[in-house]
C-alpha cells in the first residue's frame, strides 16, 4: 500500500506540502489541474510546475484526480470526439511526466452530493452529510447555491462554469437512461483505454456518491454487480477501480471487503474512508476508527492487506477538528490522524504474517 494525501495545488489548499511530507509514510500527492475546464487538454507547462512544486517537498505526482470527462461524452453527442481527443493528448503527457494513475468518474451532471459541508457531531467536531429528505424536495438549482455560498474555495466538480449551464444540462439529460450511459462508458473506455495503456497509465474509476440516481439523473457505477459489467466493458489491467468505501458504504448493501476480494487486480487506487450510515440512509462521514462509522475499515485495510495491495490509497476525506479552517473534508489534522490508523491497521497485519511464518519455519 502506498500512501497519498489529495492537494489542490499552490493558493487553492489550506495545507501546505512540507506538511503533507511530515505525515508518516505518505509518499506523494494526489492531484489535478483545478482551473482546466473539463473538456480541455492540459497545458504541458502547468503539468510541469505541479511536478516541480511536488518533488521539491520530496512527493511524487503518481496519482491524478481527477481528469474530468466532459458531458457531451456521457451524453453521447457527436461533439464528444473533440474532447476525446483532448483527453487523449492529456494522457500523452501525463504519462511522459511519470504519472501512473488516473482517478475520473462518469457521474451526470453532479459530482459527490451532499446536504451540509459542516454537520456538527457530538464531540462537536463537523463532517459532511447527506440527508436524504433535503435532496428529495429540493430543486438542485438551490443545492448549486447553497453548495458554492458554504465554501470560500471553489468545490471539485460544482466549479461555477460547469453549473451555470445547469439548465441546459438537465435539458440535454432528458431520456438519457441507465442503457446510454453505459454505451456512452463502452466508448469512452474503448477510445482511452488503449492510449492508457500504451503511456503506461492505469484507468480508474471511481463511484458515484453517493452510489444511487438522484434529481432522476441515472448513476451507474452503484454496486459489486454494475462494476463487474464495467471491468468486462473493456477487459485489461488498464481499465480499473479508484474503490471508495465511502462512497461505496453509503449502501450498507454493498460488500466492500467482497469487491476488494474480487476485483483485486483491478484496482490500482484506494480510497478508505468511513461514514456512518442512519436508519433512515441519512449519512454523515465520521472518522476512519471501524467502531465510529458503519464501514468496517480495519477490515477493509485487512483484505487489502490479504490481496498483496501495492496499489495506491489515501484517506480520502476527514471531518473539520481542532477548529481548522480547510476545504470541507478536506482538512490536515483528521486526514493525517485517518493515515496513522491505516498504517496501524495494515502494520499490524504484516506483522502478524511474518510471525505467521516464523512460526511455519520452526514447525517444519
Ligand atoms: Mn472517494
């Protein structure tokens, strides 16, 4: 397991980078070119100064997330081949850099969702969350605002020139089906996949957050099932899984440890995370501790650990502690402190293989 902490680049993060390389075992970032609209190719030099920026705070710059796919690709339209195009060159370039992984979704519209950026919990800390009736009568118009007004820094995936044209999105949605987007991913899949895997860079998907359709937006990347079909779309190492617990343990229907089990050597990017899921769905993302949410993740860390896991992973997201002010989720201290638990996790677990076969040795 190799350690990753997301950044969001010089002025757009809280967090500075010699902090990130004080946090054990974390060796590198993972990262994106935030003010490229999605569609466009990335200029080579900003590429270089992220790099520039990363190593010399002693990180690599192995993982990118996200390279977003631009919606006339999801919806199927005719002008999808220019930026299929551009994403290609974007891929080209990223693999002369060294970069190894590429993390993007295939989600209509909206990004990850959620209600509240700042959900007080008892111990008085906040964390995102996701209420369900909030979602249900409300019109996403509203949810766009209340996003953007709770957030001094521009959110990944609700950037203001994305969502102006909301209208005309929804517009553009309509009798697109579950069927669509498939094909439309069959595509998409079927023109990158090969220019991945000829720069050397593996593909990997993330699921949609929270893993269900929502605003009657169809979502597909939900389940064990859905990402099953998605793996044989296009079979090769190259076409993987950025596998969320998160996201993915919003359903408490979906068997995380499972899929790690059988998707094993597809996945070359871990998020870990846990949230709590209510009785009623409602979820809130509490820490990484097993015991505070509803996601086993001493589990999770296990059966990574149980696979032979050298991909990448990082903590994904944390609640807002010892009143830092950072990106929603996206803070130092709950982060770092969600790292030391995986490392604990996994530590333990290489030790215990090693007695495991000490104790072989002097049995035989
Ligand atoms: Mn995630």
């Amino acid at each position: 397991m190799r350690m990753t902490f997301r950044w969001f680049g010089e002025n757009n993060d809280t967090v500075p980078l010699r902090y990130v390389r004080q946090i054990p075992g974390v060796e590198g970032i993972v990262w994106s070119l935030h003010d490229v609209p999605a569609g466009d190719e990335w200029p080579m030099e900003k590429i270089l100064e992220v790099k520039r920026q990363a190593e010399e705070a002693g990180l690599h710059i192995d993982v990118v997330e996200s390279v977003n796919v631009h919606e006339d690709i999801k919806l199927g339209l005719p002008s999808r081949e220019l930026y299929i195009d551009n994403y290609k060159k974007t891929i080209v370039k990223l693999g002369q850099v060294g970069v190894k992984v590429i993390c993007y979704n295939f989600m209509p519209i909206f990004d990850w969702l959620r209600t509240d950026l700042h959900k007080e919990m008892a111990d008085g800390s906040t964390a995102l969350f996701y209420e369900n009736s909030k979602i249900e009568g409300t019109d996403p118009f509203d949810l766009v605002e209340r996003i953007n007004a709770n957030s001094t820094l521009t959110m990944p995936g609700w950037e203001p020139e994305r969502l102006q044209h909301l209208t005309k999105l929804f517009e553009a949605y309509r009798g697109v089906t579950e069927e669509h987007l498939w094909e439309n991913l069959r595509y998409f899949l079927n023109e990158i996949v090969p220019v991945a895997e000829e720069n050397g860079i593996r593909m990997a998907i993330h699921p949609d957050d929270p893993p269900w359709p929502i605003f009657g937006l169809p979502r597909i990347m939900t389940t064990q099932e859905n990402f099953r079909r998605f793996l044989k779309l296009y079979d090769s190492p190259y076409n993987g899984i950025t596998l969320c617990s998160g996201s993915l343990g919003a359903n408490p229907n979906n068997d995380i440890i499972g899929m790690i089990r059988e998707f094993a050597d597809r996945i070359p990017f871990a998020h870990i995370r846990n949230v709590k899921v209510f009785d009623n769905g409602d979820f809130i993302e509490s820490s990484h501790r097993s015991q505070d949410g509803s996601v086993d993740i001493a589990g999770i860390v296990a059966a990574y650990h149980e696979i032979g896991f050298t991909g990448y992973a990082r903590p994904d997201h944390g609640r807002h502690i010892w009143d830092e002010q950072c990106r929603p989720g996206y803070g130092l201290y709950d982060r770092a402190l969600g790292i030391m638990y995986l490392w604990g996790v996994w530590d333990s677990c290489v030790r215990e293989a090693q007695q495991a076969a000490i104790a072989k040795g002097a049995n035989a």
